[in-house]
C-alpha cells in the first residue's frame, strides 16, 4: 500500500459567473457559514470570550473573519478593475450580513426552536449587537457591518504584496495575542522586575483595547522590515529553516519556564501524545500498517504502572517507577507480538477495522466487572506514586513535562536509527509495494511484526508516563478517540516524519487546549481541520523528506 | 544539548520549588493564603470545570449552565463587582480534570472553583486547585471517598453540594426493604463510576439489612438492545431493579421491560440523574409510575420550576441532566461565602482572603438553596442529602414539574 | 500432487503441512484451536448451568433478529460503498443518525397537518422518505468533500477525511437540535404486537425485519437488473476500463454514495421507530457494528450484509448467555461487544472474505 501515490491528476473545473454574481455567490457562501455558526450554537457561546477586552468578542471576530475574507478573496478574483472590485466585495459583505440579519428576524418572529435549539432570544439579543433586539437598527446594522468589512477585506486584497502581507501579519499578531492570552500574559508575569506591561498588554480574559492597536502596528512594521531586510540580504532558505528549527528546539526546552504551570501541562500532553505518534509513525508512517487500536498498548503501559507503582489495594507491586516503565514498555511490546502475529495477514482498510476491534475489546473487558478485582473495573486504580529523581518527586507538570520530553528525545533518536537502518528501508519498500518487497526478500511478517512490536513498545512508554503524570488510571481514559487522535496527528503532522510528530501534536493537542474556548465544539473544528487539511496540504505540515520529493511536483500541477 | 536539557530541569527545579502560597496582606484583608484584590469595576472571577465534550456531556453543560442561572439570580453581581464564571472543559476524565483545575489554578484572579462533574477529575483536579489556594465546589463528584473523614490534605479545599453516594444508596435500601418490603434485588449500571459505585453501595446496604442480591448486571452507555440483560434478570425473579444509568439508557430499559416476560410486576427505582424532563420523553408512556431517588426538600418542590423556566428561556432547552440544580447550588454557595468575607475599601476596590472564603465556604449553615437547605459539614459534605421518591405521573413532555410530574410519594 | 502423494494417509498430508508451514501458520493454527477451545468449554458450561429455559433461548434468538435485521439495513449501505469503492464510508453511521433525525422531523410536521391521524398507513412510506432523501443528501456532502477530490489517488485521505466528516456530522448534529433523547412517534397501528411461535412480537419489529428483505431485494434488482448497476458492476471492477468504455465513472459514484445514504436513512428511520428514542451520538458505534455485520457476512456482498447482520445480532444476544454463562462471569452482558468484535477480528485473520465471500468485483488488491 502506498501513500500520495498519485495515479491521474483530477481536476475540478468550475464555470465562472460574472463578477458581480460571482461576488454574490461568494457573499451567500459566506452568510451561510455564519448561520451555520449562529444555529450550532458557538455564536452564543463563544461571546462570552473578550479577546479584546469590552470591544470584541471571539465570535465577533471570527464572523468578522468570515466576511473579511469573503471581501479579500472576491478582490483577488483579479477580473475587474480596483474600483469594482472594492464594489464586489461591499455586495458580497453586505449579503452575508444580510444573511445574518434574516436569521435574527425568524429567530424572534417565529418559533424555530423546536428543531434548532440555538435559534434562542440569546443569539438574537447577541446579534443585535447592543441595539434593541431585533429592531429595525439592529437588522440594518448588519448588512452595514458587513459590507464595511468586506469592503476592508477587498481592500486589502487591492494592495501590493507588501502591504497585503503586512496588514495581514498585524492582524495576526493580534488575532493570537488576544487567542493565546493566558500563554504570553503567564510569559510576561514571569519576567522579573517586569511586571508592568501585562497590566497594559492584557486584560482578564483577552487584549486591552488600547494595545491592539499598538500590536498590530508592530505585526504590520516587523513585516515591512523583515522584507526589506530579506530582499537586501537574500539570506538562503535553508539557513533560515535551520534558524527555524533552531528557535524551535529551544522554544520546546525553555517553554514551560518562561510560562506557567498551564501551559507546561499542555506542553506534557503535546509531549505525551508525540511519544504515541511515534510509535504509530513506526506502524503507520514507515510500515504502512493502518492501525486503530493503538490506545490498547497505550492502555497496557499504563495499567503496568498503576498496578506495580501503587499504595492501593489492588496493586501488585509497588516499586520506584524506573523499575516498573521497562516492565511496561516490554508488557507492552509483547501485547504488540500477541496482536501481531494474527492480525497482520491482514491488509489495508480491514487492517483499520481489525485493530479497532482489538482496543475496543480491550477497553470493555478493562472496563468489565468481570476483571474489575484485578483491575478496578470502572473505578480505575488510584494513588499512584509519582516518579521521583535523585531523591526529587517529579510531580509538577514542568517536571514530568521533562520527564516526557526525555523519553520522546530517547524514542526520537531510536525512530530514527531505524529509520534510517536496513529494517527502515525494508519497512518503506513494504509500504510501497508488498510483493515487490517479497521478491527483494523481504520478509514481509517479520518486518511488519518488528514494526508492530516497536510502534506497541513506544506506546507502553507513552502510557506508563500518563499513569504517572495522573497519579490514577480510569478505563474512561483509553478510548477509540486517543487512537483516531494520534492516527489524526501522523496526517497533520506528514506520515514518516519525525518533526511532523511534533507539529501534528502541537497542531491538534497543543491548540485545542490552550484554545478551552471552543469547549464543546472542539471536535467539529477538529473534525473540519481533519478534511480542510486533506484538501490544502495533503502531505502534512511538516513532510518527511522522501514525500516532499514525490508529492510536490504533483501539487504543483494538481 | 544534554546539558542543556539539565541545566533547563534543573531551573525548572528551582523555580518549581519555590511555594506559590504564602500569607498576604493587600488592603484591609491580612490572610495565610494570600488575598485576592478585584479593582474597582473589574469582574469577579469564578472557575468552573465540568464535561463540555466527550461522552458525559448532557450532564457536564447543563451543571455550568445551572451555575449561570444562580449568578443571574444573585444579581449578576456581587459586592457591587459583576461576576464571570470562566467555564473549562474537564471531559470526565482524570487527566482532563487536570489539564482544567491546572488552567484555572494558574489565573490568580480567580476566588473560588466550581466543579467537577466526575468523582475521576476531581481526585486529580481538587488538589491542584487547593495547591493554589482555590477551595472547589464540587457540583457531580459523589465518590464518597472524596469527603471521607481520612482524605488526603489536598482535599482539605473540597466540597460539593451533591450528597454522596453512600447516603443516597442508605435511603433507596431502606425505601425499597422497610417500606417497600421488598426481599430481592437486581442492580444495573452502566460502566461510569459513578452508577457502579451507586449500585454497589446500594448493594451492601440492601445485604445487611437481610434482602438478596439476586442479580448485579452492567451495560454500556452505548446499548440499545436491554433486552437480553433483563432476560436474564427476569430469570432471577427479583422484585425490584436499582438502576441509577442515565436517561437514554432509562429511556431503553423501561420501554423495553414489558417485552421480557416475568418483569411486568418488577419495579424499578432510577437515580437522581435523570431527574428532568428529558426523561419523559425518552421513556414515553412508559413513564408513569416510575419511581426515582432524589432531592426531597419542600423548598426543591417550590423552586425548582422557575428554575427550569428560566433555564429553557436562556439555552433553547430544559435541563437534560439530574444535576443542573447542584450547578445552581454550587454558585449560590460560593457567591454567598464571597459575600460574606469580601470587603471593599474606599475607592471602591474588593479584597477577598483565600483562607477566609475557604473557611467561610465550610461554615456554611442553613443556605437556603435549589435542592434544599445546604449545610456543611467538617468533611465538606454540603449538600441538603435528604432524600425522597418521586414518582413520574404523565407522559406529557410538557407536564414537567417536580411535586406534580414527577410527584413525591415518600416521605 | 501425485497420486502416490495422494494415496498418502493423513499422516503424510500432515508431514506436507508441517514441511510448508512457517512458524506463523503454526501460531495461527494454536490461535484457532484455543479459540475454539474457549467457546466449547464455555458452551459446554453454559447450556448444562441451565439458567435459561427453551423459552429464554426463544426470546434471545428473537432480539437478536431485531437487532440483527438494523444491522442488516446499515451493513447494506457499507457494502455498497465498499463493494464499488473499495473505501470504508466511515461516517456511514452518522448519516443514518441523519436519516433518522430528518424522519424525526417529517413526522412531527406530518402530525402536525393532521396526516398521521388521517392515513395512518401513509405517514411510514413519507417519514422513510424524508429519512432516506436527508440521507441521500449528506452522503452526496460527503463524496463530493471526502471522496472525489481523492478519486485518483490512492492514500490515506478518504479515511480520514471520512473521520472529519463523521466528527463534523455529530457535533454540527449536537449544536443545530441539541443533545437531549428524542423520543420517535409511532404511527397508531404500529403500536400493537402479534403473536407468532407462542412469542409476541412488536408489529415495529416485524416491520425492520421485512424492511432489511425489501431493502435486500431492490438492491439486487438495482445491481442486477438496471443499467445503473451494470456500470457500478463495471466501476467495481475496473475503474479506467469502465471509464474506456465510455461510462461516467463520477456519476456512477454518486448515484452509489446516494443509494447507500438512502439506505443509511433507511436504517435510521427503522431503528427509531424499533428502540423509539434517538440521540445525536447513536450513530458512531452503530455504524461500526454495520461494518462489522458487512464484513461478517463478505464485503460487497449484498446478501452477505444481511445474513451478517443477523449473525452479529443473534451472537451478540445469545452469545452472553450460551458461553460467559459457561464461565460464571458476573454480568456477562457488558461483555457482548467482546463478543462482537471478537467476530470481527477472527473473521478478519481466517476467512476475510466473508461467510458468503466478496462479489461485485473479483478480490480486492
């Protein structure tokens, strides 16, 4: 089974309207995504969120985001002169938020709730935008608002590349100062004798409004500068992504130092979730085995833990935790070979379905009352002794943030030692054609079921942390959705790709919970980014270096 | 980059021992756990964490929704500051209860926690919050070990108002054997910690006073087929079921225990998680005469409607869960204590002493609440616990209204 | 072989196994052996424990039929999907919960014209159409954004594209009506039993059960009788050749896409009216059990799906009871998905082709 293979190129052509119907077409697109925001309900619950503080609420600005680029990509059409582009993108504007108003109207005059629970007098009265609900000011409003942001957005679109690139850039340096208020505030608390600004910079839930403004000056200046600055030295691209990954290796060391103890938790499950990927980069990214029930070794490393590094009733042991995470991690490559040797007869999608069944079976019978007296069934097993070092209990997330960051620096370089072994090239030739990798004589059991074993080995070490890191394991923490978690973070990431581990995990684990924001809708927007990024970038954001050469090309052309 | 890495673990060392909490004195207040200073016009912070995704969700957003309800009746203020409840999502899991408490520990701003949903996140969470000198008020955590006389001094900041299991387990075995008289059970739960845990306190409490155990049987939340299982019990012949699963669950079992033979006159007794609206609808007509434990006080009876008035008016929809009424409980408990311990100085600033809303909080005495009077005890056992059996009356999905459908028939 | 070797007794095939095999056939061999070892044992234990009378067993071969027969229904979309496109559909079972919300829909709108109470009769073919047009509809959403722009590329993206949609499916669900139960009105004459075998069954259940047959039926027709079917025949097995040959290989699959979310729409409005309450979250595991059930019975195989189904529903009744009982597990019920997907995977590593075996297409690559 090979992977991006392309074996045609398919090309979907559409027919092009006239400008101003086409701008039409795009503001219909554009107001029917903000309905769709209003009636799920994340109009309503995320205005609550101030990103900047008193102005603007996260859900005025991501539907301000919406119709921004509606603006911006029907001035991009590049069809008609400036000035009826700028025309375009009013229309445009002005019909999503036409869309908008006519969704306040029917919320207040008829009664749409028995079927859509978020057409509520709340989202009506939050649409109104502090006029009177639903008035004839507050309907009218709307259209206005979002013809004037259009219009900016068109506007925009109009400029040269450098001043397009710099309001962008401003806008996003303000747009993640307000997301990821709790990262820099707790940054800048840090900072001694430097208290001062955070006072200024950051109000209690976002950006205070006076220092937007100063904020996307400096975005928009430092973009201006950084292209001079480029164009006249012509520094070489590699240079600077060795620059890059350079601030990023430091970055990761330094991070939950300079931040609190929030951030260095997610950055522990970012950790966490990086050792799972690449144990699944070893089946799925180098061997090409679909594999959907990883939690399961997850799961065993774990409970290895729980049960050999616990005061509880139910343990069986209790030792230092560097005597128990070897046992877990060989426990676990054993339920590896255990698994693998049946399953891995088996090929392709019905792999996927096989494995699944494997970690489901599991999770019920971990679940089950019937093993719940070796196990503890659904109340999990308790008090679990954190790991200590040279006498220091590790028990801060910064500590066990570098305990995991240890461990994943460990089964980075060992990934990568085989990657680059002739086990590696054996498992990359399987991925590409199973029968022609027999006939290399390749030995296509035994190196699926190394693949296997070492990928389930890698996940024991990940779970044994998590015992640790929690102090308690419940059956309720292993389900389907870990295993799709990390599969979805190989994808993001790029399939075979170390650093793509580590962006896809920042990526889907990282953002989520730093953005707490999104709560309850935190799937659909995973679920969105899922299909939005097989259609943008197929290969990953951070590609292993074989499938850049082969995919790229083809993007190119497709 | 080895030393790197050390000399890095080794900052983080220091700089992690170094004690977040230490006595304070900010304005007019002087307290051993440090003083919180609202400015003048600035929002009162208070956390929440419960279940927004994941499979527990019903239960998780309607607690915090609850709380959202008691702040709006409190005023939507306290001591002349507007008050802002900062929602996270703790998923029901151990490590998502941390992931939470650990966000919410870290804003210094914050006075007092509400929240978790599950007893899972609360073992983990309670303590991280305690660390930094945030009490927690506990809206779904029933694991009795969690105010157990013994626990650990991480649990020192915890209450809730949500009675414990074992007292609610006490009152459904006394009902069913001394008033009921009924001699065999059969208990299902549904895999949660919390229904097991119910199920098998209930257990041993329906042993000792001399019934039998006839059946203990388990499902999982996503089964829609109970028939086989309670075949299976119906062979058993017990005259009574304790089930406390929740409403999709319910909503299966009762439709479906006509259709197994030997269950017609079996009765079955729900628990207080599907104490709403929702569950009429899931059940059908099958609903009349289903018995549920739950809250008992008069002032329950009387306030309960108008809080479901107000709630569907807000959010579009009724409470779907039994727990939205502890979410009301928790906050009014809260703001209360804030009440009580915060003082303001001229200029109109707020100070409130950790140590003093905490204290405050565990000497909470005849609080007049949703689910009846909350009184605290030294373990942080707050809530009303006084329980009672309500009976369901109508399918009208409309006819909600606890003290006619569902009506109290004990005591 | 030679007839000498023929002539060989058992003992000389024995040593030809043994000289053939790898390690891995004989590890596959003890699997087999202690799996098989297992379930005697443990019928053994359960049908000589007596718990159950004959009447019992009656009953759970009957809810194992129920359950089998929306099974059925969802392995028959799966497997249409699968057969022509080789590619698991997997937010199949969330489409149905769409079917059946948007049935859910039409009958409230239906009673409230007064249509149900009217021509009780007529409201059931109108509901499955609301249901089997909203299933249609979505499964269109989904080929047009997770299958066609990948149609010529052989990767992962499908699938996780199809996990994006599943995601995006239930959550968009879960906001727009919200996530308390609902309950599914019957139609008056639904509501009643018949007695058939000394057992009463609900008339709602007959109903799925004779469904999954109709349903069955105007499948095969449609492949293979129509036009369409010939060419989703042809898609099935070639894709570049169909395309040679003149047939519009997209339309062919959007017409499969729309015929298998029919279906799905099918299934939701059944299994609602059989268990009378649905939630925004039902269709995630449902769907898998679909996909267990298509399996089961031989991918692409219509008539496959079907036994499948009812294989699955029947083990999953029966199988707590007539093997866990053997063992004297406490509550053997929570086990029955062990029970399932242990089906799925042992299905999967010794007979992958199915009970029935594939059709549509010769065997897959």
């Amino acid at each position: 089974m090979s992977f991006n293979t392309v074996t045609s190129s398919f090309k979907v052509t559409r027919r092009r309207r006239a400008p101003l119907a086409e701008a039409a077409r795009v503001g219909l697109i554009a107001g029917a995504a903000l309905v769709a925001f209003a009636l799920i309900g994340a109009y309503a619950a995320m205005d609550k969120r101030h990103v900047v503080e008193d102005l603007l609420t996260l859900s005025q600005i991501a539907c301000g985001l919406m119709v921004f680029a509606a603006g911006y990509a029907t001035a991009r059409d590049g069809r008609s002169g400036p000035a009826a582009a700028l025309l375009h993108g009013l229309v445009a504007g002005a019909v999503a938020g036409a869309c908008l108003a006519l969704l306040v109207w029917l919320t207040v005059s008829v009664n749409l709730r028995a079927t859509l629970v978020a057409a509520s007098p709340a989202l009506a009265r939050a649409l109104s935008l502090g006029a009177p609900v639903a008035s004839t000011q507050a309907l009218a409003q709307l259209p206005v608002l979002g013809a004037l942001l259009a219009g900016l957005g068109a506007a925009v679109g109009l400029l040269p590349p450098a001043g397009r690139h710099a309001m962008t850039t401003g806008l996003g340096v303000v747009l993640v100062a307000g997301l990821f208020r709790d990262v820099f505030a707790s940054m800048l608390d840090n900072l001694p004798d430097f208290t001062g600004p955070e006072i200024e910079l950051f109000g209690p839930s976002g950006l205070n409004p006076g220092a937007a403004p100063v904020l996307f000056a400096a975005g928009a200046a430092f973009s201006l500068l950084r292209r001079r600055l480029t164009r006249r030295a012509g520094v070489p691209r590699s240079g600077a992504s060795r620059l890059g990954s350079a601030l990023l290796v430091a970055g990761v060391l330094v991070l939950p130092l300079v931040t609190n103890d929030f951030v260095a938790q997610v950055a522990m499950l970012v950790a966490l979730y990086m050792l799972m990927g690449m144990g699944l980069n070893i089946e799925l990214g180098l061997a090409g085995l679909v594999d959907l029930g990883f939690v399961a070794f997850f799961a065993v490393g774990a409970y290895t833990v729980a049960l050999m590094c616990s005061s509880g009733p139910l343990a069986v042991a209790d030792v230092s935790f560097w005597l128990a995470l070897p046992v877990a991690i060989v426990l676990a490559a054993c339920a590896g070979l255990l698994f693998g040797l049946p399953v891995l007869r088996v090929r392709g999608d019905y792999l996927a379905m096989a494995t699944l069944g494997l970690g489901e079976i599991i999770r019920v019978l971990v679940l089950s009352d019937a093993l719940g007296p070796y196990l503890g069934g659904s109340q999990g097993i308790i008090e679990i002794r954190h790991p200590s070092l040279f006498g220091l209990e590790l028990k801060s997330p910064a500590s066990l943030y570098y305990l995991a960051l240890a461990l994943a620096a460990v089964v980075a370089f060992v990934s990568w030692r085989l990657q680059h072994a002739k086990i590696g090239r054996a498992w990359l030739a399987m991925r590409e054609d199973e029968d022609v990798a027999q006939a290399l004589g390749i030995d296509p059991v035994a190196s699926k079921l190394l693949a296997y074993t070492i990928g389930a080995a890698f996940a024991g070490a990940a779970g044994a942390v998590f015992a640790a890191l929690i102090g308690s394991v419940y059956p309720h923490s292993f389900q389907l959705l870990v295993s799709i978690n990390v599969l979805a973070i190989l994808v993001i990431g790029g399939l075979g790709s170390l650093p793509g581990v580590l962006v896809g995990a920042i990526v889907l684990i990282g953002l989520p919970e730093l953005l707490r924001e999104f709560g309850e809708f935190r799937y659909l927007f995973y679920g969105i980014a899922l299909v939005a990024m097989m259609h943008v970038r197929a290969e990953g954001l951070w590609p292993a270096a074989h499938a850049r050469e082969n995919v790229q090309p083809e993007n190119a052309h497709a | 980059m080895k030393k790197l890495l050390l000399s890095a673990a080794s900052l983080a060392a220091v700089l992690l021992a170094t004690a977040p909490i230490r006595a304070e004195t900010l304005g007019p207040v002087t307290d051993p756990l440090g003083v919180v200073k609202i400015a003048k016009g600035q929002p009162v912070l208070i956390g929440g964490y419960s279940s927004q995704s994941g499979g527990d969700t019903n239960q998780g957003i309607d607690e915090l929704r609850g709380a959202e309800v008691a702040i709006k009746d409190f005023g939507g203020a306290v001591l002349g500051h507007p008050v802002k409840l900062l929602g996270e999502d703790a998923q029901c899991t151990a490590e998502g209860g941390q992931t939470a408490a650990t966000k919410l520990a870290g804003n210094k701003q914050i006075l007092a926690v509400l929240g978790p949903s599950c007893s899972s996140g609360a073992r983990v969470g309670a303590p991280i919050l305690w660390r930094a000198g945030i009490p927690s008020v506990a809206i779904g955590a029933t694991a009795p070990a969690l105010t157990a006389p013994d626990r650990p001094d991480g649990f020192k900041g915890f209450q809730r108002v949500v009675p414990n299991d074992l007292k609610s387990a006490k009152f459904t075995a006394d009902y069913a054997y001394d008033v009921l008289g009924l001699k065999t059970a059969a208990t299902i739960h549904d895999g949660s910690p919390y229904t097991e845990q119910l199920v098998r306190a209930f257990e041993k409490d329906f042993a000792a006073k001399g019934g039998t155990i006839v059946a203990s049987e388990a499902i999982s939340p996503s089964d829609t087929d109970l028939r086989p299982v309670l075949t299976r019990i119906a062979t058993k012949k017990p005259a009574l079921i304790f089930t406390p699963v929740f409403t999709s669950s319910v909503g299966f079992l009762m439709r479906q225990k006509d259709e197994v033979s030997g269950l017609a006159d079996t009765k079955v007794i729900g628990g207080e998680g599907v104490f709403s609206a929702n569950v009429i609808e899931a059940v059908g007509p099958k609903i009349v005469g289903f018995t549920i434990v739950g809250p008992s006080t008069d002032l329950f009876s009387k306030r309960f409607p108008d809080f479901v008035k107000a709630f569907a008016a807000e959010y579009g929809e009724a409470p779907i869960g039994g727990f939205s009424a502890y979410g009301y409980d928790a906050a009014l408990l809260t703001l209360t204590a804030i009440k009580a311990v915060g003082q303001t100085d001229a200029e109109g600033n707020l100070y409130v002493g950790r140590q003093a809303l905490h204290d405050a909080l565990m000497a909470t005495k005849g609080l007049d609440g949703l689910t009846g009077t909350l009184t605290c005890d030294a373990n942080g056992d707050c809530g009303a616990a006084t329980y009672a059996i309500w009976e369901f009356t109508s399918d009208d999905t409309s006819s909600f209204a606890p003290g006619k459908n569902p009506k109290r028939i004990y005591p | 072989m030679s007839d000498a070797a023929r002539s060989a007794t058992e003992p000389g095939a024995l040593a030809e196994w043994l000289r053939r095999s790898t390690w891995v056939d004989h590890i596959l061999l003890a699997i087999r052996i202690g799996v098989a070892a297992l379930v005697l044992v443990g019928l053994a234990g359960g049908l000589t424990a007596g718990t159950y009378s004959a009447a019992d067993f009656a009953s759970f071969a009957l809810f194992g039929l129920t359950i089998g027969s929306i099974y059925a229904l969802i392995a028959l979309g799966y497997t249409m999907v699968y057969g022509i496109l080789r590619m698991i559909n997997f937010a199949h079972g969330d489409v149905m919960m769409v079917g059946s919300f948007a049935g859910l829909f039409a009958a409230g709108a239906l009673n409230d014209v007064g249509i149900v109470s009217a021509w009780p009769l007529l409201a059931l073919p109108l509901v499955l159409a609301a249901g089997m047009a909203a299933g249609a509809l979505v499964s269109i959403a989904i080929e047009r954004i997770a299958y066609r722009p990948f149609l010529h590329v052989r990767s992962l993206a499908p699938l996780i594209c199809a996990i994006g949609m599943s995601f995006i499916l239930q959550y968009a669900a879960r906001g727009l009506f919200g996530t308390r139960n609902r309950a599914y009105p019957g139609f008056g004459w639904m509501e009643g039993t018949i007695g058939a075998f000394g057992l009463t069954i609900p008339i709602p259940q007959v109903v799925a059960f004779a469904a999954a047959l109709i349903v069955l039926a105007g499948l095969l027709a449609v492949v293979k009788l129509s036009r369409l079917g010939k060419a989703m025949r042809a898609v099935a097995e070639d894709r570049d050749a169909a395309a040679l040959v003149g047939i519009d290989v997209s339309a062919v699959i959007v017409a499969t896409f729309a015929i298998g979310g029919a279906m799905a729409g099918v299934a939701g409005v059944l299994y609602a009216l059989v268990f009378k309450q649905i939630t925004v979250f039902m269709g995630f595991f449902l769907g898998v059990k679909g996909f267990a059930a298509a399996i089961l019975g031989g991918i692409g195989n219509l008539g496959g799906a079907l036994l499948g189904g009812l294989v699955l529903g029947l083990a999953e009744a029966l199988g707590p009871a007539l093997i866990l009982e053997g063992y004297g597990l406490p509550a053997p019920y929570q086990l029955k998905d062990v029970i399932g997907y242990g089906m799925l995977v042992m299905i999967l590593i010794f007979r992958p082709q199915g009970l029935l075996g594939e059709r549509l297409a010769a065997k897959r690559a």
